[in-house]
C-alpha cells in the first residue's frame, strides 16, 4: 500500500517552448539543386558521402564558366539556403576565384572553374570504388626473384670431361 504525504505536490510539467517561427525544409538538398539551376551551373554532380564521410552527407560539385560565375553562383546557394532557413556555416575562396566553397549543414558545395576540377578530380575521390573484377592468375610460370642489390652473380662452371688442367703459365721475358 502506497502512502501519500498530504502536502505532497504533482510532478511538474515540463514547459513547452513554442514553435520555431520560421518554416523547416526538410533538407537543403533540394534548395542547393534549385540554387545551381536557377544560375546556371554546369556539370552539376550530387555525390552522397553518408558512408564515407562524418563531416557531411552530400557533396555537390558544380562547375562555373567565369571566376564571376563562380563567385554569382555560390552567392545565390548562400542567399536561397538563408531563406530557406539554413545558415552557412561558412564560404571559402571567393577571392581567388577558381574554386568556391560553400559550407552548409549536410551538405557541401564545391563551385569549380573546368581546369580546376579536371585538376583535382573531386568525383574520383569520393564516388565509390567500382566492385573489383575476378583476379585471373596467369598460367605461366612465375618469374623468378629479383637479385639481391650488392649480390655477386655466379660463375658457371664447366662440367665438359675434356677439361685441361694446364694453367697459363707467366710470361718470361727473354732478353
């Protein structure tokens, strides 16, 4: 039997915050894609990294056409995940202009101009690697070891039975 104490208050309710004020996307995939398309990007690649990476789960690799289109593209990336209420967590190498960064939550975009991503091949880096074809064993004979660096190299020797066992003699001057 369970006893009660008579002063003995509910169990407080925990407070409910309200609701954020803005509206949630579901990811910002899909406002990165519209970004890309809407400036024009080229060669636009959507790579997913979740079993690669920790640091994020997709990685988008678009190509520009100017260091201008590069830097025009990756602002409107920033501008439409803003508004979509995804902060950046940070954009890099619009100064120099071959190759622009842009850091959001699960997701990275890399604006490329085509000599720099041709360059660095990101898509070979992180696309997975094709499954390996059966290893096929030659059937000839093994090649023998390389000789040891330093090793003498033997002398053949000479098993013929008509073997003379004469030795040069040293010459003599006769003067």
């Amino acid at each position: 039997m369970k006893t009660t104490r008579p002063n003995s208050r509910p169990p407080a309710r925990e407070k409910r915050g309200k609701a954020p004020t803005r509206p949630r996307v579901t990811g910002v995939l899909p406002v990165v894609e519209a970004a890309l398309a809407d400036m024009k990007a080229v060669d636009v690649r959507v790579l997913d990294v979740r079993g690669s990476s920790d640091v994020t789960d997709f990685m988008v690799i678009a190509s520009g056409t100017s260091d201008r289109h590069l830097r025009a593209v990756a602002d409107r990336v920033v501008q439409m995940a803003k508004a979509a209420g995804h902060r950046p967590l940070g954009v890099e190498g619009e100064e120099q202009g071959e190759w622009v960064l842009v850091d959001l939550p699960d997701v990275m975009v890399h604006v490329l101009l085509p000599r720099t991503r041709e360059f660095y091949q990101l898509e070979q880096l992180w696309e997975p690697a094709p499954a390996k074809v059966a290893d096929r064993t030659p059937t000839t004979k093994p090649k023998r070891a390389a000789p040891r660096a330093g090793a003498r190299k033997a002398k053949p020797r000479d098993r013929s039975p008509a073997k003379s066992s004469a030795k040069s003699s040293p010459k003599t001057s006769s003067r």
